[in-house]
C-alpha cells in the first residue's frame, strides 16, 4: 500500500497559515504542524494553532520556543504601539526582523529529520502589510538555499517550498476557506488583542481579515471588539 507523502506546515494560528496547511491536506499529504512561540505580543495565536492543527488531522504538533523579543526590532516583540491608522505604505513596524527565514531554516530542519520534502508556508504577496519576506522571489530564492544547505539537497533529493497562498488576495483566501469546509473562526490573525479575548478590530492584520470576508461576500465569523 503506497504511504501519502509528508509535509511540513507552518501553522501560525492565522488564516492564512491555516489555509495553507488545508490545501496540502487536500493535496494528500499527512501533515507535520510546527508553530514557533517567539514570545509574540499576540500569543493567543498559539491556541489558534494548536485547534487548527486538531481540526486538520496533523500526525504531531511541534510548538517550538524561540524567544525573538530579545532581538526586539518589531511592534510584535518590543513594548512598541501596533499601528492602528489603516495600511500605509512601507514596511510597517509589525515586521519582525527575518521572520519567515528563520521559521522556514526550523521547519526545514524538521522535514529533512523527517524525510519530508515539501514545506508549506502561507504567505501572499497581494493583500498583505509589505514585509519582504512574504515575497516570490523570497521563496524561490529560500528552495535555493535548501538545495545547497542540506544532506538531501545536494545528495539530488531537493525540498519544494509550496506557498499555495502567494498570488491569492485576501477574499481569495476567504473563498478558498469555504471551499475546503474548514472552519475559519478558529483561527487568529489580531496583532494586538482587545479585553477579553477578542481582534482588535482595527490593526493591520484585522483590517486585511476583514476585508477579505467582505470582499469575498462570506459571512465574517471573527469577533472584534467594539468600534
């Protein structure tokens, strides 16, 4: 009986990291969930994770701790206000410094352990704040670096970095959530969360959700907290 393939996913607790780890889902795969508590602001997002890692059947659940506020440079590590004035242009004071290639070097540490040799990642570069790192060319440039980094990679067995997510806009997430039947009010994407458990309604990643929802002409099913 053939064995479906591993992967890796990177499994925030957002949406998009969510949708992301049901697209390799559906694409057969048994899934390796790895969450990093970096000692975000917005912690809360690790319990998003740990149900959207339940809910999407992964074989096993790694929340690794890597306490990135001791670097600081970011809203999401620092004691600095998350800007809250809508999206600006620019690179916003949220991006937290080489985010996506440090989670990237753990989860392809873990699938080369592993022997998986695919690794989803839920970035896009259409509706989304500007960080560098969420782009195409980061991705292409980061499956390079995989091939010349690792054992397998140079032994001619390469890792593909599977970004399912990167030309979607955020309403074409939202559709793509509801196609797949997964329930998207389990997940998290507030950077700055209100009194009593809720989004705040108003930073960027709030903004961006519920965009998506409106756009996307599918009911929002995220608490926020009042205007």
């Amino acid at each position: 009986m053939t064995v479906a393939p591993l992967a890796v996913v990177l499994v925030s607790g957002g949406l998009d990291s969510m949708i992301s780890a049901a697209i390799a889902r559906e694409q057969g795969y048994r899934l390796l969930a790895l969450s990093i508590d970096y000692n975000q602001r917005h912690r809360v997002e690790l319990a998003a994770a740990r149900r959207v890692a339940v809910t999407l059947g992964a074989e096993r659940h790694i929340v690794l701790p890597m306490d990135l506020s001791v670097f600081g440079g970011s809203a999401l590590t620092e004691d600095i206000e998350v800007p809250k004035a809508g999206v600006q242009p620019g690179i916003p004071i949220t991006y937290v410094p080489a985010r996506n290639t440090i989670f990237l070097s753990l989860a392809l540490g873990w699938a080369e352990a592993a022997g998986a040799r695919d690794l989803f990642i839920g970035v896009n570069a259409l509706d989304y704040s500007g960080y560098p790192d969420c782009r195409p060319e980061f991705i292409t440039a980061f499956e390079g670096l995989a091939e010349l980094a690792t054992k397998a990679g140079v032994e001619g067995d390469p890792f593909r970095i599977r970004a399912p997510l990167q030309e979607m806009t955020k309403a074409d997430i939202v559709r793509e959530g509801a196609r797949l039947g997964v329930d998207m009010g389990i997940s998290w994407s507030c950077y700055d969360p209100a009194p009593g458990g809720v989004h705040c309604g108003k930073c960027d990643s709030c903004r961006l959700r519920a965009k998506g929802f409106v756009e996307a002409g599918i009911a929002d099913p995220t608490v926020y907290a009042a205007a």
